[in-house]
C-alpha cells in the first residue's frame, strides 16, 4: 500500500535545503528572537499609529521630539533582558511610519540625535551592547509608509492632512531619505543581521527589486524579510502576517511570525491583554515545531525602559528556554503534517522532542506514529537525573504504520510545557505522508491538500471563485467522525456572510453541503490569538469503515490561490479556512 505525498514532502525538503543556506544558517538555528518598537509615539503612548490616526500635523508631531528625553535608556539591559529570555536576535525600529529616524542620520534631520534633548544615539549602544552579548542586531524599516516626507506614497495609508497626494513624486523620498538611510544603517552599525520591512503596498517591482540589490551592495550577508515587496517570493524569508502562526506545510521557505505580547506593537497604556507566559510557552513552541521563527515584540516607554510586566513575562519564558535550550536553537520542525492535539515536536539527527502541554499531560502514555528509527533512550529534559521513561514501539504490517508509545511520569516535569527527549539509532527516518497519529483528533490542514481550480469567477454576477482541496490521508482508526470546520475569524467581523456558499465535503461516496455557523470558540489554540478568534463549525458526520488511505474533498470559495502574485498583509483576510478536524464519535 502506498499514499500520495500530499504535497508535503516536497516543501519539507526545500525547508530543510533553505536552512542549509549558510547566509540564513544563524537565523534559522535562533528561533526566538526580540522586536522593539520605539520611538517618539511613546509618549503619548497610544500605539504607533497614533499620528496617522489622529492625522497629527507634522509641525505637531514633531514637537513630540523636544520632550523625548530617554535618560534611563540602558542599551545592556535591553540586550540582557533578550539574553535571559531566551532569544538571539533583536529587530529595533530604525524608522517607522512616524518617519522618526531613531538614530543619528544625515540624510534627514528628524532623527533621535539631532531632533531631541537626548542627544544620544541608542542605536549605536544597542550595536555595542549586542556585539559583546553575542545577540544579532537587526534594524525594522518602513520603507514605504513615511506620514513625516512629503513624497512618501503607499497604497492606502498616506498623510493626507499635510500632504495633497497629487503633487507626491515618490522617488525624491524613496532615492532622498529611504535608500539614503538603508546605506547609513548598513554601513555605520557593523554587521547588520537582516533588516525588516513593512507594508510596501504599492511600491513596484522594479523599486523593490531596488532596494533589495541596495541592501545586497552594501551588506550582502544582511537577510530580507518577504515584505519588502508586496510581490511574491521577494527577500530571504517570509514574514507571516502580524500575529499570525503559519500552518504547517505552508510555506517552502524559512519563515517568522511576528507577535505582541498584548495586542499593541508600540507602548501603550490602554492595552492591558497581556498572553501569559503559559500561553507565550505554547505559542513558541507551536512555531517552532512547524519550523518557523518567533520574533516576540515589547514596546519600550518614553523614559527608556521595557515595561515590567513585558519584563517579567520575558524572564518567566527565559527560565523555559534555558532549561529546554537542546529542544529549540537549531532544532528542525516536525517531519509530520499534523498538529498535535497535545503540543508541539522538534527534532536534531539522533533526537526528537515532544513539547507536551501540561495541561494536555496524557495519564495513561503517550503515543506517536511515524518513527521508523529504532528509540534508544526516553526521558524528561527538566528531570536533571534523566531518569529513563519505558515505552515500547511496534510495526502495522498492514497499515505500515510505526508506534512508540512512551509511559509518562506522573506528574509534568517541567512547568508549563514539559519536553520529552527520544534518543534515536542511525540517521532519522520518519514516515512524513499525511497519517491519522493514534492519539487524539485528527486535523486535515489545508496546506497539505491538493488545491484545483473548481469554478472560476463569474464577477458579473458577484460569484467568487470556488476551489477545492484534496486531502489523501491514511485512516488508523475506522469508524465514524465528527468534521469540524476549523476557521480563524478576524475580531471585527459579524460571522454571517464570512462563508459566502455552503461548503461542500465528500469522501467514499458521501456527500455534505452545509453553511457553515459559528458553532464553538475554540480558546485553547496556540496557533490563534488577537486580532482572530478560532471558531468550528459542526459540519456532520463521515464513516470510514476501513482503515488505510482515504481521500476528502472540500469545496470552498475561501480556499484561497495557492500561488498568489501578491500578498497584502495590510488587509488581513475577513476568515482564514484552515482546515477540517475529524474527531472519532463511536470512542
Ligand atoms: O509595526 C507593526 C505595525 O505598526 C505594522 N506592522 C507591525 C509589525 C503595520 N503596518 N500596517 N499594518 C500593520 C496594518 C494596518 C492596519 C490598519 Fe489600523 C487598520 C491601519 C488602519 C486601520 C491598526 C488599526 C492600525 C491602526 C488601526
């Protein structure tokens, strides 16, 4: 019996291949890294759109930088604060939408040296401080928003209140202050480890294509997110939308999700929705474990310091990479395609991790699939004995399906999400089709199916284009299940209309068409957090009465192009279909 790769194995090699580039090499090993946003909108300390969202006028706005005045502003206590956490890299805003460069540039003289009583260059610090502490330094760019320079033009969120947009001749800001200021930070603040740009809706192929070979000219080893540019497959690695988790199998190159710690990027007093460090634990572990980085934000004060309850969360979850470390840098993500109800798996030749939620902690063991490697050795990374866990592993001639099932202590070892290290024989085999784990519930992802092309728009008459997925998954256990529809709906949308046409599901000669309702929250997913809520919906019932390789269409208009030529991360979509989640109803 063989099973179609489902599309999974390809990426999964390219993955790895991608991480054997040297230039991306340190990046992919360091997983976990520090964002900063900081800078004059601090001290009104409403967010980093406050200016745009008050259209603040310029001559207003910039007298922000004569009270901008961080005296406690302390370069090594920022970089140990992302040492103890656990984290490798930090990306700091050099400039961004405000226009505020926080460094000392020439090229523009509305920058934290020249413009403030401060004076000091905090960037200049921060290069020092992260040289001595063996942290990358990174700098975040808005190469495209600039509400502060008359002839910076975006897409859809420009200043206007100043500004007339027919009178913008975007180049004098793109060749007078962007590439200007690229080459003052690329040249003056020695190794730069990638620079991170941010909504370039509207900039064209041709500048952005500019700008990357201007970054390469001056720093060459200097990676680039895939936002520079809204057109596909730009830069050296693709950022997911902010505070969004990537699905697994989803993209061929490295990616990083960037996250807040509450729902605000820059320093606020009206947001106090803090993740706890449980909950950051859980998400970190969750990105890592589909191979992805997490580039985890604080929002500095306008005095200079890291806001204490940013601070204590960041040590809390340090404790947690300190102790699991061999389960994170230059670990590889799961070789499976499938979510794990329990938490999350990392693996290294001769290793694999099992990130088990404490609160998933499974009494009677644990058991996996897809190990074909013998396991020598099982034991808790937090138990410093490392005393050794029983298991026992088998063979499914028939379904050609391997098991380990590992007999847990009772009791979680380490607080939150507690590791389990699996010492393995030779080189590491696993069997990466698309197969049912024997635990738990059993999620077909979207990535993983075969997408077609089932009807194409007809706009006339306002009908969108219907796609569908095919899953071709191996079954371990028949019997009848329950099909939940798995979608993360955006916080400011009503459900109704989001699933414009009953979705379709059919497989071994059944066939359900159902609109799909907002049925059950689903609070618990560490894959989704503001500003979306994971939502199922009941969508029926399927038997399967033979175990062995199935097939599963789903037809959707939301089941979006999976070669899109543009991406535009500043319209986060209304819902996100993610995937079908089959839980077995007959025990
Ligand atoms: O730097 C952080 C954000 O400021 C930036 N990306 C992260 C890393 C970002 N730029 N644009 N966007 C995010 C999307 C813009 C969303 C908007 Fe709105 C919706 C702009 C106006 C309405 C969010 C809500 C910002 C102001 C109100």
């Amino acid at each position: 019996m063989g099973i179609s790769k489902a599309g999974s194995t390809g990426q999964e090699e390219q993955n790895r291949t991608a991480e054997r580039d040297p230039r991306k090499a340190w990046w992919t090993a360091a997983r976990f890294g520090m964002f900063i946003h900081w800078g004059l909108y601090a001290l009104p300390a409403q967010g980093e759109w406050i200016m745009y969202a008050q259209k603040t006028p310029v001559r207003e706005y910039e007298k922000l930088a004569q009270r901008f005045n961080p005296t406690e502003f302390d370069a090594k206590a920022w970089v140990a604060l992302a040492k103890e956490a656990g984290m490798r890299y930090i990306v700091i805003t050099a400039k961004h939408h405000d226009g505020f460069a926080m460094y000392g540039s020439k090229a523009d003289p509305f920058n934290i040296v020249d413009a403030t009583p401060f004076g000091r260059d905090p960037l200049k610090e921060l290069a020092e401080a992260c040289a001595e502490a063996g942290i990358v330094l990174c700098f975040y760019y808005s190469h495209v928003i600039d509400w502060h320079h008359p002839h910076a033009l975006h897409k859809e969120h420009n200043n206007t209140w100043d500004y007339k947009l027919e009178e913008k001749r975007f180049a004098e800001y793109f060749e007078g202050k962007a590439k200007p200021q690229l080459k003052e930070l690329l040249t003056e603040y020695g190794r730069v480890g990638l620079l991170w740009f941010d909504t370039a809706g509207g900039l064209s192929e041709e500048d952005s294509k500019d700008i990357v070979r201007h970054v390469r000219s001056l720093q060459p080893d200097c990676l680039i997110n895939s936002r520079v540019s809204h057109f596909m497959g730009m830069g050296d690695f693709v950022s997911k939308g902010d505070n969004e988790i990537g699905m697994s199998g989803e993209d061929t190159r490295p990616w990083e999700t960037p996250m807040t710690l509450n729902q605000s990027w820059g320093y606020t007093t009206k947001d106090q929705v803090w993740k706890t460090a449980d909950s950051l634990i859980k998400k970190l572990v969750n990105v890592i474990g589909k191979g992805g980085n997490l580039l985890l934000n604080v929002g500095p004060m306008p005095q200079g310091t890291i806001p204490e309850l940013s601070a204590e969360r960041l040590r809390e979850v340090g404790e947690w990479t300190g102790r699991n470390a061999e389960a994170i840098y230059g670990t590889d993500g799961s070789p499976f395609p499938v979510e794990l109800e329990w938490g999350a798996l990392t693996t290294r030749p001769g290793r694999v991790y099992l990130h088990v939620h404490n609160d998933k902690w499974p009494a009677n063991g644990l058991r996996l699939g897809g190990i074909r490697n013998r396991v020598l050795r099982a034991y808790c990374l937090a138990d410093q004995s490392r005393t050794e866990l029983e298991f026992e592993q088998a063979y499914d001639e028939e379904l050609e399906l391997h098991t380990l099932e590992i007999r847990l202590p009772d009791e979680p070892a380490d607080q939150y999400v507690s590791v389990v290290a699996l010492e393995l024989e030779g080189e590491n085999d696993f069997d990466r089709t698309l197969t049912q784990m024997p635990d738990g519930v059993f999620q077909l992802e979207v990535p993983h199916a075969k997408i077609s092309l089932v009807r194409e728009a007809d706009e006339e008459a306002g009908i969108p284009v219907i796609r569908g997925a095919e899953w071709t998954f191996k079954l371990v256990k028949p019997g009848t299940y329950e099909l939940l529809l798995v979608s993360f709906k955006r916080h400011d949308q009503a459900w109704n209309g989001l699933y414009p046409e009953p979705i379709l599901l059919e497989s071994a000669g059944q066939v359900i068409a159902v609109d799909p309702r907002e049925d059950l929250a689903d609070s618990d997913s560490p894959s989704c957090q503001h500003p979306y809520t994971a939502v199922l919906s009941r969508m029926g019932q399927f038997t399967w009465d033979q175990a062995g390789v199935h097939t599963l269409t789903l037809l959707s208009s939301r089941l979006k192009d999976p070669a899109p030529k543009f991406t535009e991360i500043w319209h986060a979509d209304a819902v996100k279909l993610r995937a079908l989640r089959l839980v077995r109803v007959d025990g």
